[in-house]
C-alpha cells in the first residue's frame, strides 16, 4: 500500500502551488504579548524562531504549545491567537485594558523572547484550493517529526534570514519560499498522522482507497463511475459510497474531478490543445470539460493557458504525443 500512498502523495505536493507573503518578523519579550493574522479571510502560517508560545483557535478546541523550530499552517482564516501563556486569551481586548507589547526587531540571542516569522498562504489556481480545502484546518509541523533534520535545516535559514539587518522593516523575501517549502512538510506529516480523522489522511491510509486514488491518477481518462471505482474497490456501490464520504468528507465522483482537473491544468500550461486535454482527462466533450474546468479552477481553458503561457515547445504542435508524457510525470 505504501507504494500507492507515496505516489499519491507525491502528485498531492506537485499539485499544490503555494505562494506565501510575509506580514512580520521579529520577537516579542516577556509576558503580554498576543500575536494573530486572523481577520484578513486568508490562510496564514506562523514559524517560531526561537522560544515557545501557545496557540489558541477560539473555536473550543485544546490550545497548542509550539517549540523553537515549529510551524503551524491555517488553511482557513481561523479566529485565533499566539501567546506566551497556555490559558487562552479573551479573544477580544478590553479598551481599558493596556495595548499588548509590540513586535521588536529579531534578536536571535535575546533571552527570554520568542521570536516568529508571520504571514499568509494562498494558491496559484482554483484547483489548488480545491485540494487544499482536503487538507485539515491547521496543519503543526514539529521540529521532531520524521524529516527533523530537513526541518531543522529550514527554520535555521528562516532564522538567518530573519536576522539580517533590515529583515524586521523589509523581510527577505526568501523567507517567504523557505516557508512554502515548510510547508510541503507538514502536508506531508499531516498525510501519515492517525490522529486525523478526515480528510485526505485517512482516505489514502485505506489499501482500497489508496490503490484507487493512485490508478486513477494514472489513467484519468477511464470511465471512473462510482460504479467502477466500487467494483475496483471490491465493494457494493452503496458500501463504497458510505465508506469514501465517511473517509473524506467529500464524494468519490468530486474527487475524481479534482485530479482529472489539476491533470488538465498541467497539460494545459504545456501547450496542449483543449480537445486533446478534454479526450485524456475522460471527456467527450469539449463543453462539459470546459464547463468543468472552469468551475473547479475559476477560468475557462483557453483562459486559464493564455493566463499560464501555455505554448508547445518548440518542435512540436499543441496536441501531440507529448501528452501522454505529461500524464506520465504525474506517476
């Protein structure tokens, strides 16, 4: 099962386009202090520096201590704060009560301070933010997970690039493509967490599920009917069914969608033309791909390549043979 997981995976990260900004880097000191991106109807990260925090999600769910090295990723504007306390703040400040401490510039030698990079996350196509919304609500990538030391690796360039002078008016902007990076990590552990229970995770942890996934990333363009992938699956439709939903919270035929989309989106940026792209994903029609391209990314086809610079290579015309290859890389 592994093997199918793995390639699921890999076309999961291959698919995600993310583009992150920064909105502050440096430390707060001492104890008062209260740090959120919330409220701007944007995903948003935060990476501890140095130190540890608290962070709160005003939604009743258990507060979460971060350590030196970690990083947590909202997939969604969640109402929420960082602090140096574990007792979640009130998550509205008393007028009469003093301003919290403002950010001061990173020291990364200062003691007693807790250090963050803060900013937003967002998808280059629709599609992306199709297979984001799969993924949990807040994603925590720990120092200690299975890839520490690529991890470790990252915040510390985070950290040196944090530490630069000048970084607290005008961050570097490599801290912003560190993050993304950061961020292929915790997508990657939020995949092999047991603890989560909907989702992406759990579908891909199922043998009969995993296998599907994977044979249907491979040939996008099988009629992948809910009665197929039951019969792949070795089960009754209405057993399948149950059992997908139950696993991911979204039905199978959605789902199937979304691949043979993000498939499309990728040929298309290759030059390919709609008619040989709309024939590999499984459609028979121009319209009904082009109808459902545009309402899973948000454009119509010809929009979306003119918006890419989707143009043949040199060599060879829009709808040739290196459509296939393009498929194959996905494998």
């Amino acid at each position: 099962m592994r093997a199918h997981t793995d390639k699921i995976i890999h076309w999961l990260l291959s698919s995600l386009e993310p583009v992150s900004s920064i909105f502050h880097v440096g430390q707060y000191c001492g104890d008062g202090w209260r740090a959120s991106t919330a409220g701007r109807a944007r995903a948003s990260f935060h990476v501890v520096l140095h130190g540890g925090c608290w962070l709160h999600v005003f939604d009743g769910r258990a507060s979460v201590p971060l350590a030196e090295g970690d990083a947590v990723f909202l997939m969604r504007d969640l109402s929420h704060a960082l602090t140096s306390a574990a007792t979640p703040p009130a998550r509205t400040r008393d007028a009469a009560h003093a301003a919290p401490p403002a950010m001061q510039r990173f020291d990364p030698d200062a003691p007693d301070a807790v250090g963050l990079a803060c900013g937003f996350l967002a998808f280059r196509n629709g599609s992306s933010d199709w297979i984001a919304s799969y993924l949990p609500d807040c994603l925590v990538v720990r120092r200690g997970s299975a890839a520490a030391g690529q991890i470790h690796a990252i915040v510390g360039l985070i950290r040196a690039e944090a530490a630069k002078p000048g970084s607290f008016d005008e961050p570097s902007p490599l801290i912003a493509r560190l993050t993304e990076l950061l961020f292929f990590y915790a997508v990657r552990d939020a995949v092999d967490d047991d603890s989560l229970a909907s989702g992406l995770a759990p579908l891909m942890r199922r043998a009969e599920f995993a296998s599907l996934i994977a044979a249907v990333i491979d040939r996008p363009g099988d009629a992948w009917t809910t009665d197929a992938m039951a019969s792949f699956a070795h089960m009754s439709r209405a057993t399948f069914f149950k059992r997908f939903v139950d696993a991911c919270g979204q039905p199978p035929a959605q789902f199937v969608t979304l691949i043979r989309m993000k498939i499309a989106a990728e040929m298309l940026r290759q030059g390919e033309a709609i008619a040989r792209v709309a024939e590999w994903v499984g459609y028979q029609s121009e319209s009904a791909f082009a109808h459902a391209f545009k309402r899973t990314v948000g454009l119509q086809p010809g929009a979306y390549r003119r918006e890419q610079g989707g143009a043949p290579p040199p060599g060879r015309t829009a709808g040739g043979p290196h459509a296939a290859g393009a498929n194959a890389a996905l494998h």
